[in-house]
C-alpha cells in the first residue's frame, strides 16, 4: 500500500468514525489544558471527562474508550492517579496517549514519564525537546514547556522510543513526524500562530486519544489527528487576528471540517519501511 496516497482520505474517514461514534475520552491533564484539551475533544466530536482523583481513576477507565494522560503541572497526588489509570488502560487493552510536557526540565518529571513508559502508552504525543528528552539519546535543550530543537533533530529519538515502548510516537512542531519505528509519515500542516496559544499540543493530546479510541493502528490514528489538528489550525490562522482569536477560530473549524477541506488540505508524505 501507498501510505501517503491514503492519508487524506483516512484522516477524513477517521474524522467521521469519531462524529458518529463519539468516544468517550478520559483526560489527566495539566491545569492549563483542561479547557482547550476538552473543547477540542469536543469539536471532534467525541466526549471529554477530566478525571484524574485516584480513587476513581480506575473505575472511569473501564467505562472510557481511551485514556490520556498529560504531566504539564506534576503534583505528587496526581502521579499515582496516572500509574492507576495507566496500568489499569493497559491490562484492559484500551489505547492511552502519554504527552510528557517539559520532561527534559526535572527530574521529577523524569522519573514520573519513565515509570509510565514503562506501562507502554499506546502513543507518545510530544515536541521535539520533549521527545529528545524522553528517549535519552541526547540532552535537551529543554526551555520550560516549549521546544528549542526542530522535528527533524528529534527524528532519531523518535524512532528508538517507537521501537523500545513498541508504540507510536508523534513529534510536532513546524513539520509533525509520526513514527511506529517502521513506518514513518511526516505531516506540513499548522501555522507558527499556533505556537502563540499555550496547550495547543496538550489539546492534540486528547484529540489523538479520540482518534485511537476508533482505529486500532495506531499510526493511522496519531497521523489522523495530528493532520486534522494542523490544518483546523492553519485555516484558523488565515481568518484570525492573533492568538485570541486562533484559539476560538481552531475550535470553530475542527468542528466544521468537510471532506473536500480535509481532502484536499492535509499534507502527508510518508517513507517506506526502513530497515
Ligand atoms: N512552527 C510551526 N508551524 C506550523 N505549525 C506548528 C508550528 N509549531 C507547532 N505547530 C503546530 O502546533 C500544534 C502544537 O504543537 P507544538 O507547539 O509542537 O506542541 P507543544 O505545544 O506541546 O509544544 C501542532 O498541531 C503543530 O503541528
Ligand atoms: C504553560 C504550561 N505550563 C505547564 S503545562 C503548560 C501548558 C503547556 O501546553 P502545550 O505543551 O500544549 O504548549
Ligand atoms: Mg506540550
């Protein structure tokens, strides 16, 4: 198969796969995020819950299609809840998204983003500092929650943590990269605008979790979202006058995307499977 040919056409099938199922989405995510991750969520089309109190956790995740899980404002009380929700998504066998905001700044965000890799997100959603950070393969120049290093610096790191964790992983940025270790698709939506709106990557997040709760290949799911997410965010770009009013505009066009914009927007390109 092609796998750039189909892209398009499987970011617009994928789309509407969440529109009429409407997945419910459970969401541990930072303070900030809360409201951008759930409102985009919603434009999709799927159902949003933040719920992130240990002693429910558990529960919510038998009755969620797929978890996320976000460690932008780390506290201790909330690590466990993340462990619990983790552990019990993967013994259920349900898809969980890991985005490890600001991993390379900490050592407490270190330490808590290893113990959940080892509980084998399904995908890993992050910038490229981020990742870079996360597979250890170099040191980060990690500037608080934003990048300082390109998509394509954090390529290598990408593939490895895709082929140790078994899993996907996305890297965003200017071009977003989404690798299985195997097969990897580089995505050129977005606008720079987008970088001037705090928990627009968070929001991603969530939505990648709307998007694995419908498709069980996971590359599909992540490069999906990641297309739908930038070009929703591009064609905010072009009728908003600055960051305010990307953000309303973001929401507006994720919810009323069609297929000739999907179609004819997104803009893939992937590489054979390497070796
Ligand atoms: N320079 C850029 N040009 C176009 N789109 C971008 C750019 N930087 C980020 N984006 C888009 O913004 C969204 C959030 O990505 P990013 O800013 O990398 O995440 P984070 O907020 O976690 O750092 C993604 O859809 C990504 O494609
Ligand atoms: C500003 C900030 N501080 C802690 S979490 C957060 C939001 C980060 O959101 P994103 O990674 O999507 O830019
Ligand atoms: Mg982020």
């Amino acid at each position: 198969m092609n796998l750039a040919d189909n892209l398009a056409e499987e970011s617009w099938e994928l789309l509407q796969r969440v529109r009429e199922r409407a997945p419910l989405v459970q969401n541990i995510t930072n303070f900030v995020a809360m409201d951008a991750a759930a409102n985009a969520v919603l434009a999709v089309g799927a159902s949003p819950a933040m719920v992130h109190a240990v002693e429910e956790v558990a529960e919510f995740v038998t009755v969620a299609d797929a978890l996320t899980i976000n460690i932008g404002t780390l506290s201790s009380a909330w690590v466990e809840s993340m462990r619990v929700a983790a552990r019990t998504a993967a013994r259920l066998g349900k898809p969980w998204v890991l985005d490890p905001v600001g991993v390379g700044a900490t050592a407490f965000r270190r330490k808590t983003a290893t113990e959940l890799l080892d509980l084998r997100p399904t995908i890993v959603r992050g910038n490229a500092s981020e990742i870079i950070a996360l597979a250890g393969l170099a040191q980060a120049r990690q500037k608080g929650v934003d990048s300082t290093q390109t998509t394509a610096e954090a390529e290598a790191s990408a593939m490895l943590l895709a082929r140790t964790l078994g899993g996907t992983v996305v890297v965003t940025g200017a071009v977003d990269l989404v690798t299985d270790g195997t097969r990897t698709v580089r995505i050129a939506n977005g606008d720079p605008l987008m970088t001037r709106v705090t928990a627009l990557g968070c929001a991603l997040t969530a939505v990648t979790g709307a998007f694995a709760a419908v498709e069980k290949d996971a590359l599909l799911a992540a490069t999906a979202a990641t297309a739908v997410f930038g070009l929703a965010g591009e064609t905010a770009a072009k009728a908003a006058r600055g960051p305010g009013s990307l953000r309303a505009a973001l929401m507006d066009t994720l919810h009323g995307l069609d297929a000739a914009v999907v179609r004819a927007g997104v803009r893939v390109e992937a590489s054979s499977p390497s070796t």
